[in-house]
C-alpha cells in the first residue's frame, strides 16, 4: 500500500499485530469534528469515536467517546479513581500516543494508557476511529475496539 501517511502505516502495521485489518479511508478535506467524518463518510456522527486525551491527577489517559456525546470529565475521573480530570496539550498527546490531536488511533500508541470507552459506542455494528492523521479513518467493530484497546466500558456522558 504505497503514498500512505506513515502514521497510518504505523496504524496498519499496529492493527496487524493484534489481529486487527485497518482499511483506512482518506479525506483530502479532512474530518477535524465527529460531524465532519460522520458526513464525509456517511455514518451517524454517534459512529465517530472521538479519541481524547486526559490528565486524571497527573496520569494521562483516554476515552473513546461517541462523536454524539460530550465528556463529563468528572466521571472520567472518577472512573480513573482520580479527583481531577484536565485537557492536556499538542505536544502531550503527541508525545503519549504518537499521534497528532484528532488523528488518535485506538491502538498502536507510543506508551501504555487506561483506556475508558463510552458504551453509546457499543450500539453500532461499525464505529469509525482515526487512522493516524485527522484526514485519515477507519471502521472497526466496537467489541474490537473494547477488546484491543484495553478498554473498560464506562458511563462517561456529560448528562
């Protein structure tokens, strides 16, 4: 598969070591809100699994959330059993994940991280992560994602 981002190589190459296929699509345009992927690819924006990066008491760790839902951080971080959740930077996520902001694949990071996974998620047959770049995706199966990433389904839904 030649003319590929490296990350997204990095993310087939990841995906592959776990059993995972990545078939990555790529939008020139770019798809920098759920919104944005869920209309470029013609899904439900709930199908948008927005990776973010958070800091719970200094630890830095990631929920995957429904493009449809907003994050109640308090419950990330009690789901962390922390008592403080913050955003954390560019450089942050990049340097934890290996990845850019909005280009967070659900596997393959640089370093370990918890991963918490929103359970609106798991309504879907298909739910479409980012591929390494924010122009890039891919469809996964939400109990594959669970599965692979490590995650720990959890109510993180701002009401």
């Amino acid at each position: 598969m030649s003319g590929v981002h490296r990350n997204v190589q990095r993310v087939i190459d990841a995906g592959r070591l776990i059993g995972v296929t990545v078939t990555p699509v790529h939008f020139p345009e770019g798809a920098k809100t759920a919104a944005d992927a869920a209309a470029a690819i013609g899904v439900q924006v709930g199908q948008i699994v927005k990776s973010l990066i958070f800091g719970v008491d200094g630890e830095l760790v990631v929920a995957y959330v429904s493009g449809a839902n907003q994050l109640d951080e308090q419950k990330l971080a009690a789901a962390a059993a922390g008592t403080r959740c913050a955003r954390v930077d560019a450089d942050a996520v990049r340097s934890a994940t290996g990845y850019p902001i909005g280009g967070v694949p659900p596997f393959g990071h640089a370093t370990p991280l918890r991963v918490f996974v929103d359970p609106d998620l798991l309504q879907y047959d298909e739910v479409w992560a980012a591929a390494g770049t924010w122009h890039d995706v891919f469809a996964i199966e939400p109990q594959t994602l669970v599965s692979v990433s490590g995650g720990r389904v959890i109510d993180l839904r701002r009401s």
